[in-house]
C-alpha cells in the first residue's frame, strides 16, 4: 500500500531517527484535474526512492530529480509544474518553473524540504565527563550514544567519536576508531599522554596523515576548566567542526535522463513498458498517452532531440 498523508510522516521520523537523509515533498496548490491533490506528501530518498504520492507519472520524475538535488545543495525549492500560461504572468522569485503537458492538463506546486540527518556523536568512556557530553548534544538534538567498549559498527564517515577512556585501553580505542574513519576524531588525553598513543599507533603501521586528523586533546581552549566542563570545552569543537564541514549529502548515482518527444518532459532514460524504438533509436515517454501520441506520426517526433 502506498502511504499518503500521516503515512508518510510516520516514515519520515523512522527515517530521522535512523539518521538517514531524505526530502518531504508535499503538493501546496493544484489547478484542474490531477492525481496530486492539495496536502498529498511523498518521501524522497538519497537514492532516488519515491515513497508516498504527489501525483502521476508526469510529476514523479522531476519531484525526484529535484529532491536529490535540493539534498545535495541542502536548500528547499518550490516548483510550479505545469503549462506557463497556467501560472500567469509573474511567476514569484525563487521558484522553479517546469514546464510539463499531462493529459489530465493539470498543473501542480509542490514544496520540496530536504532533511538532513542529525549529527551522530560517539562517546568511548564511562567517566562522568563522558555521560555529560552525551547529554549536552542530545540536546542540541544531535543523535548521542556512549559506549563502553570501543564496538563501533554503527560508526560512519559522517559520525563524530571521541574517545574518552582516559588510560583504559585508549591505544584499543583509537585504533579502531582511526579504522572507522569518522568525520571527527578526538581523544580525551592530556597533550603528553595524547603524543604517547599517536606514537604507539604509528609503531602500529597507522600512516602518519590519518594520525593528523586526531585532535588532541579534544576540545576548545577553556582555560582551567572542572572535569565535566570539559564537555562543554569539547561540544563547542564539535559544533565548529560540524559547521566548517561542506560535504553534501551523498546520493545515488543519476540515471540517464531523456526528453519525452511529445510533451517535452524530462524522464528517466530506461527501458519501459512505454519505450519505443524508431529508426535505430529508443524513445522514452512519461505515460502510455504520449507514447500512444508519438507512435500516431513517429516521423514528426523523432525529430526532436530526445537526450539530456
């Protein structure tokens, strides 16, 4: 069943607590028949996956090609999809005309709010410092977990680890977490013992410019600080780190994209139900009323360029 509405809400927490990006596309405004009604909401992934409704087949391929790119540049967009002369005049700054001819001849707006995951933070350590670190950036609504053990699995490249263990198998600790490659790696550790450990880890084989991305010790300059303020100290450099980061959200690889002939519509260039093969060449449509459409006068179509 395709979800709609709440549906797609509920999926869309389940996806922000899994700390995967996503963009919620949600139809604002319709004019004439459509399939995309007023409040109908959709879940678009990283990898290009539609889940929940905004319409037909006209719609679907270009919300999807404009949520992927909304997460890559992490900036919302409003799209006006339909004929020009359906939109007036004046079309408002800041909004993205598609141009689209459905047969049903309805036209549609659509916001698109990317969502990025919230930031993953990894505390190793059992010391009190540690717990108020964990505590401190969930507040900020980061996704905190501290461990124990240095059992990192669910460690990523954009994850945020510091390791806190302060003289409890540290050398254990970094290792691993140096093999996870986060985005940030700090270790709790006076600047002598700090040394003490990078020098272990490189006897290790560690290579010398992974051992440069540690920061040791972790955290802000605070000047003389108590033990749980260092917590603070250290949030304080995850922020910035976390600020001064531009990679965007990765996503899937893009498929090749086409021109149905007829409407003029960009499509996913993939054999379908409804590709047509003219002349040595393959022809890519948006819905069966087009291809039926192409294939009444192919001559008159197939002179058109078909790929993006």
């Amino acid at each position: 069943m395709v979800p709609d509405g709440w549906g797609v809400l509920e999926q869309a927490g389940e996806l922000a607590r899994r700390g995967e990006a996503f963009a919620l596309a949600t139809v604002v405004w319709r004019q004439g028949p459509s399939s995309g009604k007023e409040g109908c909401r959709a879940i678009i992934t990283a990898a290009g996956e539609l889940r929940g409704w905004i319409g037909g087949a006209c719609a679907e391929p270009t919300v999807v090609r404009e949520a992927r790119q909304a997460l890559v540049e992490g900036t919302p967009r409003l799209l006006l999809l339909g004929t020009p002369d359906q939109f007036g005049a004046a079309v408002p700054d800041g909004m993205t005309v598609v141009p689209i001819s459905c047969q049903s001849e309805g036209a549609l707006e659509v916001y698109i709010e990317p969502v990025e995951p919230a930031p993953h933070l990894v505390v190793v350590g059992r010391s009190p410092m540690a717990c108020t670190l964990v505590e401190l950036a969930a507040a900020l609504g980061w996704r905190a977990e501290r461990l124990e053990t240095p059992e990192l699995a669910g460690v990523t490249a954009q994850s945020f680890v510091v390791v806190a263990t302060q003289g409890h198998n540290d050398e254990e600790s970094m290792e691993r977490a140096l093999a996870a490659r986060p985005a940030y790696l700090g270790l709790v550790a006076s600047l002598r013992r700090g040394q003490a450990v990078l020098g272990y880890l490189a006897d290790r084989g560690v290579p010398a410019e992974d051992l440069a991305r540690v920061q040791v010790p972790a955290g802000l300059d605070l000047g003389r600080v108590s033990h749980r303020e260092i917590a603070v100290a250290i949030l304080a450099e995850l922020v910035r780190a976390r600020a001064a980061r531009s990679t965007p959200v990765a996503v899937a690889a893009e498929l090749p994209e086409a021109v149905d002939p007829v409407c003029g519509m960009t499509v996913p260039a993939v054999s379908t139900a409804d590709t047509v093969e003219y002349e040595g060449a393959e022809y890519s449509f948006c819905c069966s009323g087009c291809r039926a459409e192409f294939l009444r006068d192919p001559a008159v179509y197939a002179k058109k360029e078909t790929r993006c």
